[in-house]
C-alpha cells in the first residue's frame, strides 16, 4: 500500500488565494475609480478658468473701447503738441535762456548759465536730445523791484522756467544762505529737444 501524500506547509487553501488574488484588483479599481474623479474635478476647475478668462477678456475689451471712444485721440494731439513744441535745437536752448533772463530780471535775481554735453535718448519709437542746463543764482545788487524774500523769488523762478511750453525738467536745487536770507543757489534743469544742441 502506498502511503498519502501529506500536505505541503506552503500549499494555500483556495479560498486564501482567491483573496489574494481578489486585493489587487479591488486595488486597480479604487486607483481607477479615484483617478476618473479627480479628472472630473480637475475638468470642471479648467471650465471654470475659461469662463472667468473670457469674462476677463471681455472686460479688457471693455476698457479698451471704453479708452478709445475719445481719449486717444487726446493723447495723439497733446504728444504732436509737445513734440512740435520740441523742435528747435539750438534755438529752443537760446529761447529758453532768454526767458530765464527776464523772467530773473523781474524777479531781481542775476543768472549765470552753464550748459553740459547734450544726450541723445530714445524713448519709443521717438529720439529726443536732453540739454543738461545749470543756473547761478544771486540777488541783484541795487535792484529792489521785487521786496518779497529771496528765496520766495528763487521758487517763483524754479516754476517758471519748469512749466514753459518748451520742456525743462527741474533737477536740482542747491542753496547757501546768508545770515538772514539766501545768498545764492544753483537750480539744474534738463531742457527737451528733438534736434541736436550746439
């Protein structure tokens, strides 16, 4: 008689190896399941991104109509103003100093004027030459016209000469006093040009 196979350790009863078996799959599903999910989400925030990027779009069209209705145009007019305002060159220098001599006059002041090397500067589609401008200022000597301060004359002068048709940036103010008033200041302007200074 042939003796019976015992039973290996290792072997598994059937119903441990359908679990087994059974683990994997339910895990695919879940994976599957919850990556179908988060799709479904991530779709629906990338409508929601749309909508809101076309209504964005919409509003810039808005504002863009709403800009073009009138206010180009008043752009285009004040920027062909300033630019003709700017030619000139040497003769919008000259001009400019000559307004700064009266208008120091008036005030009871003495200008002495220094002027640097012109720089060219492309702004845009525009080239403009900047003429650095440097101004001694005193008070005039036996010249009492104007009774008011110096130092209210000195700014009555700095505005002028800084809010002319002709462009001039005021740069600088540098001022020394006396025992009881301004004895003497420099004032640094850049003067706007569209062609080359001398």
């Amino acid at each position: 008689m042939r003796p019976v196979p015992s039973a290996s350790p290792f072997a598994l009863h059937p119903w441990v190896l359908r679990l087994l078996l059974m683990v994997p799959t339910v895990t695919a599903i879940a994976l599957v399941w919850h990556a179908t999910t988060r799709l479904t989400h991530v779709q629906r925030e990338m409508a929601d991104l749309e909508t809101q990027n076309g209504r964005l779009y919409r509003d810039i069209e808005n504002v863009e109509r709403e800009w073009i209705t009138g206010d180009i145009e008043a752009v285009r007019t004040r920027h062909a103003e300033v630019m003709t305002g700017m030619r000139g060159g040497t003769e919008l220098v000259r001009l400019w100093l000559q307004q700064a001599n009266e208008r120091a006059s008036q005030l009871s002041l003495e200008i002495v004027p220094r002027f640097e090397a012109p720089m060219v500067r492309t702004i845009g589609s525009t080239t403009v030459t900047l003429v650095p401008a440097t101004l001694d200022v005193r008070p005039a000597i036996g010249q009492d016209a104007d009774a008011r301060p110096v130092y209210q004359r000195l700014l009555d002068l700095c505005l002028q000469l800084s809010t002319q048709t002709n462009r001039a940036d005021l740069m600088q103010i540098s001022v020394q006093t006396g025992s009881n008033s301004v004895s003497r200041a420099t004032v640094s302007f850049s003067l706007w040009t569209q062609e080359a200074a001398q």
